[in-house]
C-alpha cells in the first residue's frame, strides 16, 4: 500500500483529532489535545499537485485561526461554535480542493 503524502497524512490526524473532539464535546467537555504537525499544513506536499493552488493558503490561514479559537475556548459553548467553524473552514476548502471527503468531514458537526 501506498504511503499517504505529508498533506493527506495532516488531513487524516485532523480528522481523527475532530472525531474525538466531538465525542468530548458532545459529552459537555471540553477537548484539550492538538495536532502536533497542524503548522506544516502550509508547506506539506499534497497527493496531486492540482490538490493545492493559490487560493490553498488562505483557507490554510483560516483553518489555523480558527483552531486556534478552539484551543483558547474556556467553555464547552465557547468550543463547540469553535469547532463547527473549523469543520465549516474545511468544507470550504474541500470545496476548492479535493472534494471527496466532505461527506466525511461534515460528520465532525457537533449539533
């Protein structure tokens, strides 16, 4: 089996590190883990190069502020609008780039 380029690898830690965010969310706790190699998101080799063009960085840029919103949330309320912003950044992304796993991002929504 193929190894999953640096970006597909990120989106993947990203998703796992959502899944169980949401399961602490949804139990009325607040989610305290992160993703050690968000940053690299920027500079990471994509699958395919069409997967990544200019209009990449801004999104990127979005996705780290709103992350950061989440990890400076104080309260479950605080985090979980912080959380949906963040899934609601991917979409968009996703929409630009590689739209196969929006279904599964959607997911991550904490109603």
């Amino acid at each position: 089996m193929d190894e999953p380029s640096e970006l597909a690898q990120i989106m993947r830690d990203l998703h796992e590190e959502g899944l169980q965010r949401k399961a602490s969310l949804e139990k009325g706790e607040l989610y305290s883990g992160s993703v050690d190699n968000l940053l690299k998101m920027i500079a990471a080799a994509p699958t395919e190069p069409h997967m990544k063009g200019p209009a990449f960085e801004p999104h990127a840029l979005a996705f780290n502020a709103s992350y950061g919103a989440i990890q400076s949330a104080s309260t479950v309320s605080e985090q979980i609008d912080a959380h949906n912003n963040l899934v609601k950044s991917c979409v968009a992304c996703h929409t630009n780039f590689c739209q196969g796993p929006i279904s599964r991002i959607e997911l991550l929504y904490v109603n």
